[in-house]
C-alpha cells in the first residue's frame, strides 16, 4: 500500500499532474452570491443566507462547541431540520470531502464486479493513493473500498474514467450536485486535489449545507454505506515472486479507513454510521459524517478546520444529539428535485473549469469560460478575429 500525505513538497511535484501557476491573489474564502440577491433566495431558508453562527437558542440547551472552522452545519438527518450552523453556504476548497459526491455520482452507475484497468496517468495522480498499476485490473469496487476507505486519489481518477472520461465524470457531478439541490458545488476534479491542479476556490468548491445534503443522499444507497461503513479490506495487487510459486495469480495487501470515529478506531463514536475527511494545504481539514443514537440521526459538516476533525465533529454530534427537538430549526435540508427556495446555480455562475485531469499538456493550463451572453459574444468575437486573419492571408 502507497499512501503519500499531501505536503507542501507533494503539491510541488509529480509533474504529469501540475497546473499553471495559480493566480498570486488569495482567493475569497467565501464567494459572493449574486447581485441583489435577497435571503429568501437562500437554498433551506433565509436564515442560512448568515456567514456567521446562526442558531436560535432555547432553554436548557448546552452552548455550542467552540469550533475553530470557517463553516460548519448540524442538521437531523431524519426530518432535515438545520439544527445550527455557521457561514452554511460559505463556498471553500472540498479536499478529499468531493469523493462523497463521486461516490453519489458513480455507484448508482458502474457495475461493482465490472473490471478496470488504470491508465498511467491515473497512478501517477498526487497525493494518497492506495498503489495501483496498469499492469492489472480491477473490479470497481475494489476501487470504490480504495476511494472512500483510504481516499485513494489514484482509485478516483481510474473509477473517472471507467465512467466515460474526467469531462464526463465532471458534468455529471455537477449535474448530480445540482439534482439534489447542492448548489453551493462545483467540481474540478473527482478527488479533491486544489492547488497541484491549479484550481482555486472559484474553479472547485463546495459548502457545509452541500456536504451534509450529499452525504445525506449517499447514505441512502446500500452499497455507498457499506463503502463507507468499511475498516479493513483486502486491496488486490500483482502476487509475489512467493505467491506466484503457489499458483496465485492474484496477490494483495489490507487497507484501513482514515475515518477514525468508526467503531474500534482511536476516536471511535458511538453511532457512526460513515463519514470522509478530507485535507490539503488550501482547504485545510474538512468533514462530514452522520450518526445515529436513540433512533435519531445527525448529520455534520466541517469546512476549512484547523485541527483534525474528530474532536470538533465529536462535540459537534454531541450537540446535534442534546438539541434535536428542544430548538428551532434554523432551515432545512432540501430534498432533491425541491423547487422552494431557490439557490444559486454554481455550476452555471460563468467559471466552469474544463476537464483538469483529462489533458495531456504539460501546463495544465484552464480555460475559464464566461456563460451565458459573455460566453456567446467571446465565442463571436473569436470567430470574427479567425476569418480576419484568413480573408488577409488568402488577399496575399
């Protein structure tokens, strides 16, 4: 098994992977809504339009928890009552936290006892990875165990492109994001990698609100949860030179979840029914996860943390726990396909980045596009400069 943190030195390397520089700018943590735009456009309520706490307090229950964190939301996965939250629909960086959305994407799609082989470009991908080759296949759920358990980069852009391609994989992310009322979403890649890819915060994010309704939605599917629910597994490789002389054709090596607040790990919460944790330099340490306690479940998020997650996400279930019906909810969660508040479209907001892992060129240079009308008249004004130019060359 291969698992590299990502550091400032990984970031730096791995070529076949490596954007243009980003912009010198710090991006916004926070990207604002569209002009005008009122609270009572705000997907789950107008509460949640607040950047701050938001929480309407009641008798006898606890404060909040003091969570260093530039977003985070408690919700009752059951009914959808938002329970608390702070900036829920602040846009940051996902890290790894994106994969709940490639699995929502992806499990419903791809046959789980299908065979894939990797491309090369797919195990050279930066960060975590759980080790494979394109020298063997592999069944899409050894893939999916990989992504989620371990949040192997490598098995994100095998399984991308099992899907048809990265392009592919990505509109329909986005387009899932977007079935489910996740509006704050959008993806530039299936595994969370921001600044090796050269994606910032406007090519490549998500909320606390989008991560809870995601998970929510994944949890529903049986063979998400048991991805999810996984601690150990066995991970198919190449035999060894001792294997092969048994007749193995097939050798492999255990795996273990990073979610460390499943049952018997070192922060183990009683309940956990699955979550995923994420990092990277930019994003910083993220988090969602449910649980359920007394025949209730909670749902939380954690965005931009500055410590890793399993003590603010322990005291924020906690909480969940303790208030569930004693506060009023400050919003809800949506359900998909609801046409009540209305929410910002990110994914048509006019910066779409295309397709980063699907290039070849060296540079890993973006094309950032405007939509809509500004979209159309640059696409207008390039023709026109292209006949120009040909019209004087031909007069030549």
């Amino acid at each position: 098994m291969i698992t590299v943190p990502l550091t400032s030195a990984s970031l730096a390397a791995a070529p076949a992977f490596t954007a243009a520089p980003a912009a010198a700018a710090a991006p916004p943590a926070r990207l604002a809504g569209p002009p005008g735009a009122a609270p009572d456009d705000t997907v789950g309520g107008p509460q949640l339009a607040g950047r701050g706490v938001v929480l309407n307090r009641a008798p006898g229950v606890p404060a909040l928890p003091k969570v260093t964190a530039g977003s985070y939301l408690i919700a009752d996965a059951d009914t959808g009552d938002v329970l608390a939250a702070k900036d829920p629909h602040g846009q940051y960086l996902p890290a790894s936290t994106i994969k709940t959305l490639t699995a929502l994407t992806l499990v419903p799609k791809l046959d789980p006892n299908r065979l894939v082989q990797p491309s090369q470009a797919a195990c050279n991908v930066e960060g975590t990875k759980v080790g494979l080759t394109p020298k063997m296949r592999y069944k899409v759920s050894d893939l999916f165990h990989a992504m989620l358990m371990m949040s192997a980069n490598d098995a994100s852009v095998t399984l991308a492109e099992a899907h048809g391609g990265m392009r592919k994989t990505l509109a329909d992310m986005n387009a899932e994001a977007r079935r489910i009322n996740a509006r704050d979403t959008l993806a530039g890649s299936p595994n969370g990698l921001d600044k090796d890819l050269g994606l910032s915060v406007r090519t490549q994010h998500t909320s606390a609100y989008d991560l809870a309704l995601i998970l929510r939605e994944g949890m529903k599917h049986p063979a998400y949860r048991q991805y999810m629910q996984a601690i150990d597994y066995k991970f198919p490789a190449p035999p060894t030179k001792q294997e092969r002389k048994k007749g193995k054709k097939v050798g492999g090596y255990p795996i273990h979840t990073h979610n460390r607040m499943l049952p018997g790990e070192r922060h183990s919460y009683t309940g956990m029914l699955g979550g995923k944790n994420g990092y990277t330099i930019a994003a910083q340490q993220t988090f969602v996860a449910q649980a359920r306690r007394g025949g209730h479940t909670i749902v939380i998020s954690l965005m931009k943390a500055d410590q890793p997650p399993s003590e603010y996400a322990t005291d924020l279930l906690n909480w969940g726990f303790a208030a569930r019906g004693k506060v009023e909810p400050v919003g809800a969660l949506v359900a998909p396909g609801s046409t009540g508040q209305k929410g910002r479209d990110a994914a048509a907001d006019g910066v779409l980045p295309d397709a980063p892992l699907a290039s070849d060129d060296a540079s890993r240079k973006w094309l950032l596009v405007g939509g809509g009308a500004t979209g159309a008249l640059l696409a207008i004004a390039v023709l026109f400069v292209v006949l120009r130019r040909r019209r004087r060359l031909e007069s030549r």
